[in-house]
C-alpha cells in the first residue's frame, strides 16, 4: 500500500503530521495558562502554545487543501478520532511538573529546529513559506527551554533531580522523530521535505550540548517507543482530544 | 525624596504642596511626597486591581482547552495571556510606592487581598467567554478609562496601555455572541443564558452604591478616582443595553427601561446580599480560584528557587573569572 503512495498523498500526510504535532504540543503547553511557576513564565508559556497553535492553523489548512475534499483546519483538527491523529508520542504526554514540560519541549524544538530549517528548501512553496514563518518562532522556543534545561539541570539539587527524572521519563518517546517513513521517502525524493534520520545528527548534538551545560546526563533507553504517525498513540491522546473537541462534538455542524 | 513624619511643619508644608498637585490635576509621581494615607490607597486599589488580572485569568482559562475552533482558541489564549501582562504592569506600578510584589502575592496568598468579585462566578458554557468578554471587560474598561486620569503617573499610564487591550477584548466577547445569535437555537439559548447569568454580577463590578461606599469621597478628594460607582455602573448601563438589542438578546431586568427626563436606563435593584456574601468569600467559585492561585505557587516554588540558585551561581562565575583575568 505504501508503495503506490503518490506525491500528493504523501504531502497531504506530511501537513497533517506537522499540523498534528504543533497543535497537540500547543494544547498541552496551553494548559499551563494560569499556573505558571511565576508571571513571565505563564505569559512566556502561553507565548510558545500560541505559536504552535496558530503553525497547526496553517499546516493542517495546507493538508485541508491538499487533500481537496473542503476539509477546513477545524474539521481536521476537531472531528478525527486519535486513530486518525498522526502527532508523535512525545507532544501528547502529559505536562507533569515544570521540568518534565520543558524537556519534552526541548527535546522536539531541538528536532522542529532542524527540521524548519531544512524545509526552508523545499520545493513546495507552501511548505518553504510556513517553515520560513514557524522558524522565527521556532528559534525563541528552542532558546526558551535551553535556557530552562540548564537553569533547573544546574539550578538547586531538587531542581537537578526533578531534571534528570524528567529527561530519564521523556527520553523513550525521542526515537520516533528521527524514524523514517514511506512518506518521507517519496517526499525527500521530490526534495518536497527531507529524511527525519537526515536531522538527527544535529538535533543530537545540540541536545548533548545543552545536556553537558546543564549538568544532566543523557538516558540509556533500550527501546524507544513509537507509533503516533500510525495513529497508534499512548492512552493519553484520547483523553485530550476529547476535551479538545467537546463543543463541536456536542453541537455537530455548528459555526463557532 | 523628603522623609515623611519627621518633622510635623515640614509635613504640614509637603501637604499644601501635595494638595496644590493634586488641585492643578498634575500627576503624583514615585519620587513626590505624598500622605501616608494616599500612598495606603494607592497600593491596596493597585495591588487589588493586579491581583484581579490575574485571577481573572482563570475563569477564562477554564475554556482555553475547550475553545470550539482554533481561531478561538488562539484569540482565547491571547487575551488570557493580555491578563496577565495587565497583572504584571500594575504589579510594577503598586511597586513604584514602595513595595516588593512577593509582600504583595503573600498578602491575595494570606486572604488579606481582595480581587474583583466577578471572577468568582463559574463559566459554564462557550457562550461565557462572549459574555464575559463583553460584559466584564466592559464595565473593567468603564472604571479603567476613568483611571487613566488619576492623579498617580504610574497608575494612569499603565491604565492607557491597558484600556487599549481591554476595548479589544470587549469587542472579541461581543463578536463571540454575534456569531452565537446568529446561529442556531440552541447556540441563541446558549447565548441568552450566559448574559442572564453575567448581567448582575456585572453591575455589582463597580462595588457598592455611593452612599455605602467606605473609600470612594477621600479618593475623589485625592483624584484617585474620579467618578463614583454609581456614575460609571449608569454610564455602563447606557452603553451595554443598545448592544443588548443588536444581539437580539433580552437584559435579566423586567425594570429596564429608558427615562426620558434623566436621559438614561432606569434599572432595577442589584441584590446587595448576593454582593456581600461573594465579597466575603462565599461565592460559588472563592474557593476554587483560591485553591487555583495557591496551588500553582506552590508548585512553582522549586522553580523559582532554582532560577534564583542558577543566577547565583552564574554571578559568582563571572566574579571568579574577572578576578582571575585581574590576577592573570
Ligand atoms: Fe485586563
Ligand atoms: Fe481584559
């Protein structure tokens, strides 16, 4: 089946992929939104949740028109059951403490990071053009939780060891962003997007930088976990999709 | 900056001063003497006021997760996130008068702050954070608008930054009610009951009724505020029940009606038990939004000691260099 995958599926598969992760990363930054560990936090968080939110607006508004059927974002975003979410493992697993939060940011803004930056040259021009957006944003999320990887790693030692168990926790869930699959493939061949696996180099060596600076040392993980672009997600996901999507569920073909 | 109390004809010459300011309509600012009493004003209305921002984030964050479409979603976070930079703008102003922000979150923490009633009621449905918007940003913007022209410079220009947001928000609450009406039954129903539900407590925002007020007469006096409650809870009215028709919608009062010869609303009575017993903290929601604000700080606490440890360290890092590269 996935061989016969055509360019356009495979772009439509790509947008709703990178549609998936923003918003699913976005909500559960979101939920942060009044319990900030202090003032600037809450506003700094709720800053980074909405940029994911409105890259989710225009990736899955993208995968809406790839696939042609008049799907808007909201029909993609609120009427697909968590089968059909293809978000990775890591953006949907709960928040935790303030520490468990920002590894899980960290460790997918070091891979966003890259992966913006090599999209930048796609030859979809949509694609180029959000990538190009989503970057600027990208940059400051990537700044925001380096800077609050080595602040707690190298902070007090309970800050040290809530790090070190968040990173100990999360670090099963960082396999599956450099996995490669069929979509990938047709995509990095019509240089449309890029090999995950290609990404992984750099996004490592940033992650051991920052790991070293902030006194953490990196997990040893025999089996990473994976499944979320097959719809195969923790118990996690179904529960927050169906807060996610409870007005429009309730109320079906209604405008907001 | 002169030392207050030191000397009573001192004092007595700082007041003529104080007074003659206030009397020009010029600005107080940090530096300037001022009387003991209006700086004790002062810090309680901002520090109240700060405090409301940011209890009133929660409220309205009880809906981000579920914002029935992702342009309102974003819209929603925004605006809560508006809230707390309000929150953080007025933090600095009451700061201004001499006082740190941790004595101030230790005194909402302890009970002995108040933030504006109104947060105190629950959101219940989508149709709420039309009403709330409209409603309750609303009659905020009438009391803030009057508070860009009070007599503290730092107050009054933090109020200017934040009408401009807040009329923002007031016009998102609206827009949300606009769609609602315009949609279908249930979502007209939904509309209808989230006003019937915001519209007293709304009119009780702007606090007791003129002759029961305990610090409205000195704060006029002192231009810290300058028009009564009574005043702008009429000016609201006037502006709010016109909008009201637009909306197809019908005010919660069988004594609303236009008075020819005043020029205004005449409205029926607020329920003043209702009032009091929310202010002294039997509200459906003082309990919750408490346990909210006392919770994430306390789970915050790590984080800041860490953050605080963390510039230690960093500091005494960079002394260490310097003097090696003195030494050297
Ligand atoms: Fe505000
Ligand atoms: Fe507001």
């Amino acid at each position: 089946m996935d061989n016969s995958l055509s360019p356009n599926q495979a772009l439509f598969n790509f947008a709703l992929h990178m549609g998936d992760n923003t918003l699913i990363a976005g909500h559960r930054l979101s939920e942060w939104t009044s319990q900030g560990p202090a003032l600037e936090q809450d506003i700094a968080i709720t800053n980074i949740a909405l940029d994911l939110v409105g890259q989710a607006r225009s990736w899955l508004s993208l995968a809406g028109e790839l696939e042609g059927k008049g799907r808007s974002e909201d029909d993609l975003a609120y009427l697909r059951s968590d089968r059909e979410y293809t978000n990775f493992l890591l953006c949907e697993q709960p928040n935790g403490d303030w520490g468990m939060t920002i590894v899980r940011q960290f460790l997918f803004d070091c891979y966003h990071f890259e992966l913006l930056n090599a999209l930048l040259d796609s030859k979809h021009e949509q694609i180029a053009a959000i990538a190009a957006k989503s970057l600027k944003e990208v940059t400051y999320h990537l700044r925001y939780s380096s800077e609050w990887m080595i602040r707690l790693g190298d902070g007090t030692p309970e800050s040290h060891k809530r790090m070190q168990n968040g990173l100990d926790e999360r670090w099963r869930f960082l396999g599956e962003l450099f996995e490669d699959t069929e979509t990938d493939k047709v995509l990095a061949e019509a240089e449309l997007s890029v090999l995950p696996s290609s990404l992984e180099e750099a996004a490592m060596n940033r992650i051991e930088a920052v790991l070293k600076e902030a006194t953490l040392s990196q997990p040893e993980v025999k089996h990473f976990q994976t499944g979320g672009r097959k719809g195969i997600h923790s118990e996690y996901l179904g529960h927050l999709l169906a807060v996610m999507q409870s007005v429009p569920r309730a109320y079906p073909g209604q405008s907001w | 900056m002169p030392v207050e109390g030191s000397n009573k004809t001192d004092n007595q010459d700082f007041m003529k001063i104080f007074d003659a300011r206030i009397e020009r309509d010029e600005k107080v600012e940090p530096k300037d003497w001022m009387p003991d009493a209006y700086r004790k004003t002062l810090i309680r209305q901002i520090s109240q006021h700060a405090h409301s921002e940011v209890i009133g984030m929660q409220p309205e964050g009880n809906w981000i997760l579920r914002a029935p479409s992702l342009r309102r979603k974003v819209a929603l976070l925004a605006k809560v996130q508006d809230e707390a930079g309000h929150g953080l703008y007025l933090y600095s102003a009451a700061e201004t008068l001499g006082i740190e922000r941790d004595e101030l979150y230790q005194q909402l923490l302890d009970g002995k702050a108040k933030y504006s009633s109104i947060f105190n009621y629950p959101t219940l449905t989508w149709a709420d954070m039309g009403a709330v918007g409209w409603l309750v940003d609303g009659a905020a913007i009438m009391n803030q608008v009057m508070l860009t022209r009070t007599s503290y410079g730092p107050y009054a220009r933090a109020m200017v930054r934040i009408c401009k947001e807040e009329s923002f928000h007031q016009r998102q609450g609206y827009e949300i009610l606009l769609h609602l009406v315009k949609g279908s039954e249930a979502q007209k129903d939904m509309a209808q009951d989230a006003l019937n539900r915001w519209w007293w407590p709304s009119l009780m925002m702007f606090g007791p009724t003129d002759s029961e007020s305990t610090h409205s007469e000195q704060s006029m006096a002192w231009k810290i505020k300058r028009k009564s409650n009574d005043e702008l809870r009429q000016a609201f009215v006037d502006a709010t029940v016109p909008q009201a028709e637009v909306l197809g919608l019908t005010i919660p009062d069988p004594d609303l009606k236009w008075n020819e010869e005043r020029g205004h609303y005449d409205f029926g009575p607020i329920d003043w038990d209702e009032f009091w017993q929310v202010v002294k903290g039997d509200g459906p929601c003082n309990r919750e939004r408490m346990a909210h604000y006392t919770k994430a700080y306390e789970e915050g606490a790590w984080v800041r000691e860490a953050a605080m440890a963390y510039a230690e360290k960093k500091q005494k890092r960079r002394e260490a260099a310097k003097s090696d590269l003195q030494v050297a």
